[in-house]
C-alpha cells in the first residue's frame, strides 16, 4: 500500500479491504415510481456484467439483467416496494455488495438515495445530509453531500449534471469530510468542510470542476464527537470588499451550546494557506438578549453571512432553543461582524422574525439583480409542523421579511417521516436551483433523511410582481 495524498477515492475503502476498489460497486442510486437507477463501476474488470435484482426480505430467485458500465436501470417495478441488488462480474468471480432501495420518487430530480438499512457506508452512517450545490465554469452542476448518523460522519460524496440537473452522475467520495460545503472562487472549485462531526476545519481545490482534488488542508484543530470542534454547515461563502467570508461554529451540541464565528480570509490570497485565513472569537449565545426564545438552555447554529444594507458584515442565525418554556417559531439572531479586524467577537445586533428561522436550517443570499434578500428553510407554526413545508421568503433590510412562495408544502403528511430540508440554493439567471435533504417513503425517519434532491423554481423574481 502507498500513501496517498490527495482528498478524493474513487471508491473510498477500509484498509482491510482493498479488493473493493477494484470489484463491482454500486456509487449512486435514484429510486423512481416503478424503477431504479444504478450507477456503477468495476475498475478490476471491463468484461461483461449483469444485475440481479428481487425483492428485498422474499428470497425469491434473483432476476437478470445484463449491465453494461455506467448507468442502468431496473424497470417495471412494484410501486412503494423494497428491492435488494447487486452487480456481479458474469463469470461469477466478484460482485458488489448488496444494496437496498424502495421504489417511489420523491418531488425533483434525485441525485443520490440511501436506503436507512443498507449498510454500504456504515463506517460513515447510514443517511444522506448537508446539501451543497455550484454552477461551475464549463456550465456543468456540481452537488456534494455527507453520509451520517451510525458511523464516524467522515465520507461525503460528490455527483455531477451536464444537463441542467435533469440527470446526475456520482463523481467522487471526498474522505475526511463532514458538513461539505462547495464553492467557486476565482475559476477554481473548493470543499471547506469538517474532518468529522465537531471535528477540525479544513480545506481542498479542484482544478477540474471536482474530479479530482488537492490534499485537504488543516485550517483550525478541532475535537470530534465527543470534544469541543468546528461545525460548518452548507451555508454560502460570499465575497465583500475583497474579502471571502461564511459562518463557522464552535462546541459540540448540544452538550456545549455552539458559539458563533465569522470565518474569513482576502479574497486574493491562497485559500490554501492556513495562515491567510482569520477566526472571529467565538461568541456564547445569550438568551437574555432581547426578543430570544424563552429556554433554559440552547444554542444557534449554521449561520449565513451576508452584507447588511448598510455595508457592514453581519451573521444570521439558525436559532435552536432546547427546552422551551413557550412555542417559539420562525425567528433569527442577527450578528455583526468587523471589517477592519476579522478576528474580533461578533456582537449581537438583534432578534429578527423571520418566516424561516427557530430549528432549522435556512439558506440566506443577497439577489445581485433586485438587491433584495431571499431565504429558503423551513417554515413552522401551529399548522405547519417540523420540516414538511420549504418556503421562499425575501426582505429589503433583514430585518421586516414576507413569504413568497411556499416551494414545496407537505404539511398533510406525517411530519415524523417526511421532510424537505437543509436547503442550499444559487440564483441561475431567471430561475433559482435549490437541493433539499430529502426524507420520503419510508425513510428512518424525518431527521435521518433517505434523499438529496434537485429542484428549480422558474422565473422566481415573477413572484415580487404577483403579490
């Protein structure tokens, strides 16, 4: 075995097991209505392939069907039934491990799908989180998104569409990597992410649009799990007055509530410097500010930085109340940050009711075309519970904000098993592209999502003249 230095395994293995990298493995999988798209590869073996298929738990003979590279698809399926599969070498002489999917297509395009029994990523966990989503130079699409929850929450996995989102094709598994976020900066693509969950922040470039990637620098030591660390949502990276900045966390929650930050570096440096980049000092919420939840204990988190109306450099927070001691719904903590010393405490500004804040995370970006502000998340109420409605709303100032359009509204279904979640959202001429954290037919449940999906809402500015 020879070291190796860069981020990107095309498939990541165990070190024990080795023979993996080169046997049939299966990388994608995107359940319709009555099929299932497979996406695989065996780098050991350019011969011919087939694909056995059945029920899964009915231990029924396998059915049969020849595969060639690439991506194929089992068809005329049972509606809402589970199947078990596998890619086999036709002399029988390897196979993939056994995967598992459910047919039923959720709303939008799935670009990967991960049933909550099959074990194929359990080092990492068994539930697909933080999308992340780029327009690259070439036109192409690039969306990234971690494996959770059971595992060391080290592995994500980055897919690839030439089509506008119509159709994906898995590119890479990205390892150490928790909470990916990508983004494009001067020509060339970045992942920022976390090694594991509360883990150390760090960094990598790709200089062709993510096939492959640099060695993943070290920016700031973290712990894991179990120890105080960084925590970095999919939220955006912007750029103000030559300077990149995004929000970072630090704790490990909710055992220590995490304290906000502002990550950020001259947008003409080498983001690949670990000296470039500055670190606010991390700021303790306080829930004696005023206007905050009424808890008795809590924290924020996955904070979006954006440029105030007035120029100044701010954070707004996810707020995450525990322990409520009365409903607290849809409501934001606004930060501000210094430009002229990047390392200096943020200071709290003021709570802002906003249709998409208290639990959950939202995406915040500043439109270059309108000058307006929109956030996509989820909105909750009375009547709307958890994560089953997505809302679109916008605001001229951040603080008086008004809901546009209630993207995707699943309200009437059970909110313990079905989810729209994690946003993450670019602004695409006309239309605004969004990928949700999915959870849907039969996934473990809301939180532990089975989907990443892609979706486009069309001439979105229309909405600003249609109320």
């Amino acid at each position: 075995m020879r070291g190796y230095a860069n981020w990107n395994y095309k498939p990541w293995v165990q070190a024990n097991a080795r023979q993996e990298a080169v046997s049939p493995c299966i990388r994608r999988i995107a359940p319709g209505d009555t099929t299932i798209q497979v996406e695989w590869f065996d780098l050991g073996d350019a011969g011919e392939h087939v694909l056995q298929y059945r029920q899964y738990h009915k231990f029924m003979p396998w059915k049969t069907m020849r595969a060639e590279q690439g991506c194929v698809e089992i068809s005329g399926l049972t509606p809402d039934v589970e199947y078990e599969f596998q890619v086999a070498r036709a002399d029988g002489s390897a196979y993939s491990p056994l995967r598992l999917a459910r047919t039923g297509a959720p709303e939008g395009v799935v670009i990967n799908y991960l049933h909550p029994e099959d074990s194929t990523y359990l080092c990492s966990g068994r539930y697909l989180g933080s999308p992340s989503i780029v327009r690259l130079p070439s036109g192409a699409l690039i969306a990234g998104h971690e494996i959770f929850n059971g595992g060391a929450n080290n592995l994500s996995q980055l897919f690839k569409s030439v089509d506008d989102g119509k159709t994906w094709r898995y590119v890479t598994d990205i390892v150490p990597s928790f909470w990916p976020n990508l983004f494009l900066h001067r020509g060339a693509l970045y992942l920022l992410s976390a090694d594991t969950e509360f883990g150390t922040l760090m960094i990598g470039r790709s200089d062709d649009e993510g096939e492959t990637w640099s060695a993943p620098v070290r920016l700031f030591q973290g712990g894991n799990f179990w120890g105080r660390g960084y925590h970095k949502g999919a939220v955006p990276v912007i750029e103000h007055e030559g300077r990149l900045y995004t929000g970072v966390e630090y704790g490990n929650s909710p055992d220590f509530p995490l304290h906000a930050a502002l990550l950020s570096i001259d947008a003409s440096a080498d983001l690949l410097v670990p000296e470039n980049w500055s670190l606010t000092e991390p700021l303790a919420p306080d829930y004696h500010w005023p206007g905050m939840p009424q808890s008795d204990y809590g924290y924020y988190m996955e904070g979006n930085a954006v440029v105030a109306p007035d120029g100044t450099i701010c954070n707004m927070m996810r707020l995450d109340p525990l322990h409520l001691l009365r409903p607290a719904y849809n409501q934001t903590a606004l930060l501000r940050g210094d430009k002229e010393h990047p390392e200096k405490q943020l200071e709290f500004v003021r709570v802002t009711d906003m249709p998409v804040g208290v639990r959950n995370k939202f995406c915040l970006r500043k439109d270059p075309q309108t000058g307006l502000y929109f956030a996509m998340g989820n909105e909750t109420g009375p009547e709307y519970h958890t994560r089953t409605v997505l809302s679109l709303s916008v605001s001229e100032d951040l603080v008086h904000w008004r809901v546009l359009k209630r993207v995707l509204d699943y309200h009437l279904h059970d909110a313990n098993m079905v989810a729209y979640q994690y946003p993450n959202f670019i602004f695409d001429g006309d239309d605004l592209l969004y990928v949700c954290r999915t959870a849907w037919n039969q996934a473990h449940n809301f939180h532990d999502s089975n989907s990443i999906t892609f979706h486009r809402l069309e001439n979105f500015r229309d909405l600003l003249s249609a109320e």
